[in-house]
C-alpha cells in the first residue's frame, strides 16, 4: 500500500478519534511493543497489521506470529503509516500498527473466576497514570483492571501506548458506574480496600492474603468521601520523607505488588 | 511588572535553556506545588518568586512564607509570566515560578552523614522517569538521589515539574561518573544493589536492613554489566502476570519502599 490518500488509510486514521472508535468498535494500537502483545496474546481481537518493509525486517518473529495466528499483515509505505498514525501516534519511527477490536471484558466474567486481586480506578483521566497503572497490575498478576465510567477512554492512543502490551494480558473492564462495581466486588466476596492518603491503616499493617480490590481515586482529589465509607478499610502508603503524596500510577504499583507478596509469598 | 520585553524577563525565560542554566547557575520551578517547597524547605536557594494577583489570592500562606523569608516575591501580570515561561512552562494559568540557584549536593556531604537509603541512577534520560523517581525517593525516606554524567538535567522543566516539589526536599547529586560514584559509596559501607531484570536474586528474598544503595539504569537497555558486576547484587523486581517490564519509575519506587519498610518497619 503506497497512497496515502486511500480510503482505508482515512479509515484507519479516524481511529485516533474516540467517538469514531466506539462507533467501529476498534482501536489502534502502534508500536513493536503493543503489536506484539496484541499477536502473541490476542490475535483474536486483531484485525489488520500495517507494517513498513524495514520493520519487517527488524521484527521478522514478529511478522510470522501474526501470519501464524491468521491476522493479515499488510506491507505499507513510511507515508501511509504516518498518515495512519495522524500525528497522534509515533508509528513513523517505528514502522508498526495494529487495527485491534474493542477488548470487552465483563465484570461477571471476572468475578466468575474468582479472582484474588483487582484493581479498580475511579475518575482517572490523565492517560499515562491510566496506562502505566495497568501494566502495573499486570506486573504484579492482579486479575483485572476495573474502570469506572467517566475514566479516561483506555483505547485512546496514550493509554494504549503506556501499558506497553498488558492492555492484551489481562481483562480490563470499563464502562460501569463505580457504586454498581463497588456492589458486584464486594458480594463476590472480596474485601475492598481504598488506597487514599487519609487512611486511617497503613499499608504493611493490614492482611492482604485474601481476595480484595484496591480502589483507586483521581491524580488530584483522591476518592470521593461515598466511595471511601463503601470500602472495608481506607489504606494510605506511609510517606517517610517530605513528599506531599505518590502518584497514581506509584501509589498503585507499591499496593498491588505488596497484595502480590502478601498472596504469592 | 507588566513589560514582557523586558531585560528581566528576557533573562528568566532564557533559563528554559539548559547552556544558560548553567552559565548562570540557575533553574526555574513553576506552579505552585513547587514554588511552595522551594519557599518553604530552600529559601536559601530562591532568587525571585514572581506571581501574578490572582495567584497571590489564591496562595496566600505561600507569599507570606516566601516574604517571611526574605525571599523577593514580584506580582507580574499574566503577559510577563507567559513571557518568561517560553512556552515550555505551564506557568500561566498556575500564576507562580520562582527562579532558583542550582541546587548543588556534594556526594562527600552526603556520604559524610552516614546514609542507610540511597538511589544511583545512571544514563536515564526520560525527564518524567527521572522526576518521578526523585519524588518516589523522597516518599520512601531515602537520604539522597545521585544522578550520574550523562543523565537528564535534573533541572529541566519537565523533571523539576515532576518532582512534585522532591527536588527541594533531599540532596540530588549530580555530574559525576558512575564508576566514581560505586567506588565512593561503596567505600562508605553501603551496598551496591543493582536493580535489573537479569538479577539472580528476587526483591523480597535479600536482605535490605542494613545501609545500601539501589543502583538503576538506563530505561531502555537497563544497566551496563560492567555496572552491574560492580555492584555486590544484581536484584530483580519480580513479575507475577505477562508484563515483560515495569517502567524505570516504578521498578524504582518498589525497591525504595520495600528498602524503607526493612529499614524502619
């Protein structure tokens, strides 16, 4: 492919626009680091790859696991990939895109395999926290990552590209209202934990060996005080220093991995 | 001061500038998360502080703690800060920057004070990486970050920013070579824990009580072996679920803290 005027480039393109992602019910996702994962572990969901004549030749296992899995692979010119990527996406340089389907997990799904540990996010909207946050809980074998509605969008080309491939490795499940997912957690039995810099308990003193969720508030106000009294216990990580607080994505990151050692260990 | 073509001001945006830094022995911190560290733990360090009146509503125990410690504060209008920011600062719509003297920790100095927590960083070259690996330092009660020769400018816009105000909390070293910097704090006592993927020894399974230091690479390609047979342990973070990584950031943070709660828990 070598117009990069064609109607599938436009199509392609118009992913980068999240009203027209829910309307296809695709997304993109660039770079050898998501395409691999997304080949390796959900070529199901893969519709097309787009990728130039030297990344086939920089990433040839690559290229035959796709072919293998039956996802057709499409040999595109460094102009109809930057075209495709529509300045949002760092394809050019990397020779490398994905046309993926919604990745749509249920939240009764995942509780119906008895998970032991969740990570749940409330109002999270900066896109790197989000992303960075779920190849964190990948990193640590949570079970799955639950977003509320009114989340950043996590098909969106920064969310994608900070999880650097967990979005293929674990169920992410978006779209519900945090009361409903508060309500289906806490009946299938998982103790719920708020991680908030009021917390009352401090991490390392609380029992993590059963199945909980962790729940997780906005970079900047935290967790609503409602959504804090529906939780078992409100966690805080001790601060030892001077810092006024962690971010997101470390704060969640230390409380996932220490569940992980509470659990695995 | 309302004349954004003025010397002054010509002179503070220069500073977005990484030769004139330098030369001048100066850096800027904008917004007011780190403009009240500098004022409040650095006053010795903060030349200026220049605000605009919407800002000195909205930050009034700031102004008084910078005035209280004679710090020059100077209300400018909304034009002149947008002026000296030059585009790379979010200083307009925050209304705060205060121009400061580089911070200058000396590695002797902090060795002299007998350290139990440092964290070596070498050749990282993100600036959000970096900041927020100084922050996660600071959270965790670590006593120093030294940042090797050839790492990002500690003083940049982007790590001060994502400091989070850290970078005025506790000594950043900067500037010497890696080999100089594992053969000084290895001869005051600490030991030398690389963090790397290729570790023979899983975090959670060594020994953190006594005084070290964690020592991490490039984000990238990790750390040099030569590094790394320096060091008395290559350790790795362990990874439960199919991520291949974490990022530098919070592989850093996890360390740090397990490091924190063995020392002090």
């Amino acid at each position: 492919m070598s117009n990069p005027r064609s109607d599938r480039v436009r199509a392609v393109r118009a992913l980068s626009r999240r009203a027209v992602r829910v309307k296809q019910g695709l997304f993109l996702a660039d770079g050898p680091q998501s395409v691999r994962e997304a080949v390796a572990h959900r070529p199901d969901v893969v519709r097309d790859v787009y990728v130039t004549a030297d990344a086939v030749a920089r990433h040839p296992t690559l290229v035959e696991t796709a072919l293998g899995a039956g996802v057709p692979v499409h040999e595109v010119t460094d102009e109809v990939l930057t075209a495709m990527g529509d300045g949002q996406l760092s394809v050019a340089p990397q020779g490398l895109l994905a046309v993926c389907g919604l990745l749509e997990a249920s939240l009764d799904d995942v509780l119906a395999r008895q998970p032991r540990l969740l990570c749940v996010l409330t109002n999270v909207r900066d896109p790197g926290n989000a992303g960075t946050v779920i190849r964190g809980a990948d990193a640590a074998g949570a079970d799955a990552v639950v977003l509320s509605a009114g989340s950043v969008d996590v098909f969106g080309p920064k969310v994608v590209r900070s999880t650097a491939g967990s979005l293929f490795h674990l169920p992410v499940v978006v779209g519900l209202e945090i009361e409903a997912i508060l309500e289906q957690v806490g009946r299938a039995g998982l103790r719920l934990l708020a991680a908030d810099g009021s917390g009352r308990h401090v991490l390392g003193q609380v029992d993590l060996s059963g199945p909980h969720a962790w729940v997780m508030g906005n970079e900047a106000w935290g967790l609503d005080e409602q959504v804090r009294e529906r939780c078992d216990d409100v966690v805080r990580v001790p601060i030892h220093g001077l810092a006024e607080s962690l971010n997101l994505a470390m704060a969640a990151t230390i409380c996932l991995y220490a569940s992980a050692s509470a659990q695995q260990g």
